[in-house]
C-alpha cells in the first residue's frame, strides 16, 4: 500500500470499525453462553462471511485508497477464497452440530425462512467461484464473465443480507443493519459504476 494522507486513512479506519464492530459484539453476546465451541465457531464462520462481502465490491470497484488496480484484483481474488471458506465453515459447523437442519435447509424444508435464502446466496456462491475457476478454460468474453459475475453476486448478497436479517442470533442489531445496509449499498454502487449489464447500441 502506498502513503496514505489524513482522509485515506479515515477511509480505512471507518472500513476497519464498521467491520470489527459487529464481530467484537457478537463475541460478547449472551446468547454464546453454553454453547458448544463448534456451533460458537460456525456461526462466527457466517459473521465473518458477511463481512468479506463488504470488502468485494469496494474492492471491485476501486474504492479502497492506496491501492493499485492490480493488487485490488489480487486481493479481490484471495477474499473469495475466504468467503467461500467461511461459508463451507459456517455450513460444516452446522452440520456437526444440527445435521437435520442442515438436511432441511438444503432441501428447502425448513421452517424457519432464513435458511432458504442463505441456501441460495451459498449456492450463488458456489457457482461464482465455479465459473471464476473455469474462466480462462471455457474462454469466456469479459462482458460475459462480468454480467455473470454480476448478477450471482446480487443474489449472493440479497439472499445473505435477508439470512442475516432473519436471523435472531448473536449479532447485535444495529451494527448488523448497517453492515447489510454498507454491503447492498456497495455493492449497487459497484454494479452502476462499472456498468455491468450495459447494453451496447448497433452501429447504424
């Protein structure tokens, strides 16, 4: 990262708080106690993952000062890995804990509502970095790749910010809300500036 002045390090500062302030008030949560160290671990997975998702479309977009567009890229690519990574933690975690409510939530049984739509943002998931792996394999055109890209990460964070919602759980409410608020309004701002589904006129 190259020197930062006084307002690029606010920049980074707000970006800091607004993320460590929901997992340093999950951690403190009444609702961990008596629980056991796996369930603690994978809900901590999907608190993490919620925040990564943050990080993507600023960094997509080129938000995060001091970097260059080559390591934002790079960076971009590593917190994908993370994200699915906490994901599979978050899921694993569950399963060890509660494997007949992950078997619902899969098969799209379960009575509670927030279990369907963080099936699908994690299948949204899935399938980003399927594509993302096979990219240069199925040489796909940037434009394709982009609009794809694009719109699984609308249904990866819609569908996460609704579970995350849904969920009465260890995440205190207000930080919550405005992590999801950050990360929808991020990632739509991302979306416009690069124009991911803009429609090219015919040459008459």
């Amino acid at each position: 990262m190259r020197d930062i002045g006084p307002r690029k390090a606010l920049a980074w500062g707000t970006l800091v708080i607004v993320i460590a302030a929901p997992l340093a008030l999950a951690a403190v949560s009444p609702l961990l106690a008596w629980r056991q160290p796996i369930y603690i671990a994978a809900g901590f997975a999907g608190v993490v993952a919620l925040a990564l998702l943050l990080l993507q479309p600023l960094l997509a977009g080129g938000y995060l000062p001091g970097l260059t567009v080559f390591r934002e890229g790079r960076i971009h690519r590593w917190i994908g890995v993370s994200l699915l990574a906490a994901v599979i933690i978050h899921v694993i975690g569950l399963w060890i804990t509660s494997p007949p409510d992950v078997v619902d939530a899969l098969l799209f049984t379960s009575p509670t509502p927030f279990s369907d739509w963080g099936v699908i943002a994690m299948w949204a998931l899935f399938a980003t970095a399927l594509l993302a792996a096979l990219r240069k394999r199925l040489r796909l055109r940037w434009r394709f790749w982009l609009g794809a890209h694009g719109a699984l990460a609308v249904v990866i964070v819609s569908g996460s910010v609704v579970h995350a919602m849904l969920i009465d759980g260890t995440m205190e409410v207000v930080s919550k809300t405005a992590l999801c608020a950050l990360v929808l309004i991020a990632t739509a701002k991302t979306l416009a500036d690069l124009r991911v589904w803009r429609v090219r006129k015919s040459p008459r």
